[in-house]
C-alpha cells in the first residue's frame, strides 16, 4: 500500500510517503505558509521515492484539532489529491498524532488554542493502539481535566505557551514534559496505515476538518480583559 500524509495543523508544513511500510518525510516551519510549501514538498518526495500519483491508494491528514487555516489547507489538498485519482481519504487527530510522536506510553497533549486556551486530551498506548483517556477539548489550562495515575508525559507547545497555569494543573503526574514535540505527517501515516488497511477510507467528498472550537479570535473586549 502506498499513500500520501499531511499535517498542517500548527506552525510547521509536514509531508510524508508510505512507500509499502517505509515512510519518507519532509517538515519545514512553515508560520503561515503552509498552502505555498505542501505542493512543492509533496512533489519533492514522489521524486525521491520514484512515485507519482497513480501509485497512490490513498491519501491522510492531520484533521485537528489546530490552527483553522492549517487544518483547512491539509483538509483541501488531501480531497485535491484524492479527487484527481478518486482516492479513498482518511483523517488523522492531530492530537494522537502528537502522542504518537512522545515513543511513550501514557501522554498528555496540550497545543496552543490561541485565546487562553489549549487543545487537550490524554492517551495511553494499548495492543499497539492509542486509547484516548481524556476526551479531546478545548479548555483554559487552569481548568485541564488531570489524567487518571501517575507517570504521563506531557506534549506540546501548550506546555511551553501556558507553563506557568499547566504545570502547577498537573504537578505530581508528569514525568517529563517535552513542549517541543507536535503532529508530523510521518505520525499520521503510521497511525493512518493500519486503519486504510481496515477498509476505512472514506469519499474525498466527506472529508471535513476537526475543528473542536467554532471561535476562531476574541473580540477587543475580551483581549483586554486577557491582559
């Protein structure tokens, strides 16, 4: 099986081929140019891995949560791609993303929402799986739902952003936290493949964005009150 992986859901533009169980990728920090880099990436990698669109079967995406913008690019190249090859496309949360990429085994995510707020939720690694212990949301740091036990690792820029009202929340369940860590195209193809593998593409046509939040800025009054 070969497929094509996007996430664009934070700051950085990530691609990635599964080439067969061998994954090639390419990520560059992107800020907010992620739908002028993913094209010329994506064509880097077909060149690199000697394959060009009919060898595709499907094509992934990191579906959000994350930034409106980011996740709408990923969403709108994928169903591009897919549309052209009538391809089967299927979305991938940007949040297991990061815990896939942490290599541990119970993880707490939180990236940067904008507004005060953090996209957020736990896993715990399970049969090979990712088991989701909290459910994913968007919340005030201060008011982040604490993980079941001991032993998490903590993920993502939201960790960095708002470490002065996150980590007093967890104390005492963190082993270590890693902020630098986020999605990457390679996480969500290796967490896409086994589930492509089950027969669960979907149309080109229903494939829609995670979004979480509908708020996408706060209002003058509400910025100044966050001062």
């Amino acid at each position: 099986m070969n497929f094509a992986a996007i996430e664009t859901a934070t700051e950085w533009c990530s691609v990635a081929l599964w080439r067969d169980g061998e994954i090639l990728s390419l990520e560059r920090r992107a800020g907010n140019r992620q739908g002028e880099f993913v094209l010329p990436m994506l064509e880097t990698l077909f060149r690199r891995a000697n394959l060009g669109m009919a060898d595709l079967d499907a094509i992934a995406f990191g579906a959000g949560p994350g930034a409106f913008t980011g996740l709408r690019i990923a969403c709108g190249v994928a169903q591009g791609l897919a549309f052209s090859r009538n391809l089967p496309v299927i979305g991938v949360s940007t949040l297991e993303a990061t815990a896939e990429e942490s290599g541990a085994a119970r993880v707490v995510v939180a990236l940067d929402a904008r507004m005060h707020e953090v996209y957020y939720s736990a896993y715990e690694k399970r049969d090979g799986g990712w088991l989701a212990a909290l459910p994913e949301t968007c919340v005030a740091p201060e008011m982040a739902e604490i993980p079941p036990g001991a032993g998490w690792i903590g993920c993502g820029n939201g960790f960095s952003v708002y470490a002065d009202r996150l980590g007093p929340r967890l104390a005492g369940r963190l082993e270590r936290i890693a902020p630098e860590l986020r999605p990457s195209a390679s996480a969500v193809a290796r967490l896409a493949a086994p589930r492509l593998a089950a027969g669960e593409g979907l149309d080109a046509a229903l494939a829609t964005p995670h979004y979480i939040r509908d708020k996408i800025a706060l209002t003058s009054s509400e910025q100044g009150k966050g001062k």
